[in-house]
C-alpha cells in the first residue's frame, strides 16, 4: 500500500503547492522553481518523505489572501527530479500521478500548507464504454490536430501517438492544447469521463477552427 493512504483510499496528509496560474494533470510533467521559505521548508520534508506532493490552482479573487482558496480538485505528483540550490532554492520536475478531493486543511507546526485528501478513482470499464462515442469524436479531433501540426510541432505529434489510453490522451490534451488555465482547471475538475471529454472536444474544435481543420463529426449538434 502507498505511503499515507488507507483502504479506502484517503490521503491522511499530503503537502499542497497553492499556484495561481498552474494545473497538474495525470501523466504531465511539470518544472517548479521554488524560493518563498516555507515551501522550500516544504520541498525538504517531501524529499525525507515519499517525495509526493500536490498541486491545486489558487480560486480568483484570493491570490492576495494569507491563505488564498484553492479548487477542491487537485493534482498530486511524485518528484522526479529535484535540485537544490544556493540560498536553499529549488528547481524541481513534478510529474502528475493521479487527481485528489482536497477535504480538509490541517493544522500542524509546519508553515506550508497541508491537506486530508481523497483520491479520485480511474476510470472504470463501464465508464468507457459509456464514453465510446465522445471517444471517437476525440480520436478524430486528434487525427485532424496531428495533421496540422504535424511541420510546426512535431514533439507535441510524438506526445499524441505515445499512448493508445484514451484517459491518458485525454489528459495529454489537456495539458498541451487547452491555452486557459481556468479551462484546464475545468478539465480536471469534471470526474465524469463522458463529460470530460464532451468538454475537451468542444474546445479542441475552438483551436482547429483556426486551422481549418475540423473533422467530420466533431462538433455538437
């Protein structure tokens, strides 16, 4: 069993990253550098931990706020990398594991910010089945996105054709061809699979409009 998770899959306590302008999703990978001292105080104990910590995008309007909101739906990431530099700095990669509830803030001597947490389950059989025809509408947003892409952008092609999971590509999308985070951070709050790739394909047609590119049957009637 994972450090820190019950049977039923809580998260006991999990340090949280709090990000105005950042969403972590399944399979991505992304580059953090911290300074403000209690993360980096924080960054030291997930390092002696299990070197996992999650990242939840701060709600508008409280940026400014000594503990700013953060949306419930996280994403949580192992650190694959990390680099410790003078002044006590980090550059670090954190690479998305899963999506987590955040339910309750915990109080602790610690200046950072930790949370009880739940995770939130992959997708079943069943909820594929349910999404078959969301999933070939997507398939063919994607043919038609590689195709345009393919002179421009060919290490974004190569991150499309690495996976045949459509959880996974989904995500991949996401992360790549989604430009607004507030739309990301929709993305990664939606749990249920048919309408997270209801959503994912409404703005993927946005994009491929551009190009001139939309595929036969892609857009809602």
């Amino acid at each position: 069993m994972d450090q820190g998770i019950s049977e039923g899959g809580l998260i006991e306590s999990v340090p949280v990253f709090p990000l105005p302008a950042a969403v972590l999703f399944p399979g991505i990978v992304i580059p953090l550098h911290i300074f403000e001292a209690r993360y980096c105080s924080m960054m030291a104990d997930t390092m002696a931990d299990d070197e996992r910590m999650a990242i939840a995008m701060i709600k508008a309007g409280t940026e400014d706020d000594d503990a700013p909101e953060v949306h419930s739906v996280a994403g949580i990431g192992h650190v694959i990398h990390c680099e410790k530099l003078l002044g006590g700095r980090y550059n670090v990669l954190v690479q998305g594991i899963g999506r987590i509830k955040l339910l309750e803030e915990l109080k602790g001597e610690q200046e950072y910010r930790r949370f009880r947490a739940q995770w939130v389950p992959q997708p079943t059989d069943d909820d594929i089945e349910e999404a078959k025809f969301e999933l070939l509408r997507l398939q063919g947003c994607v043919i038609s996105l590689m195709g345009s892409i393919l002179q421009t952008d060919a290490e974004l092609v190569e991150v499309l054709r690495s996976t045949s999971d459509p959880v996974k590509l989904a995500d991949i999308l996401g992360a790549t061809v989604v430009g607004k985070v507030e739309q990301q951070q929709d993305l990664l709050n939606t749990l249920h699979l048919k309408k997270r790739i209801a959503k994912l394909i409404d703005l993927m047609v946005d994009v491929l409009a551009t190009t001139g590119e939309i595929p036969p049957g892609a857009q809602s009637n």
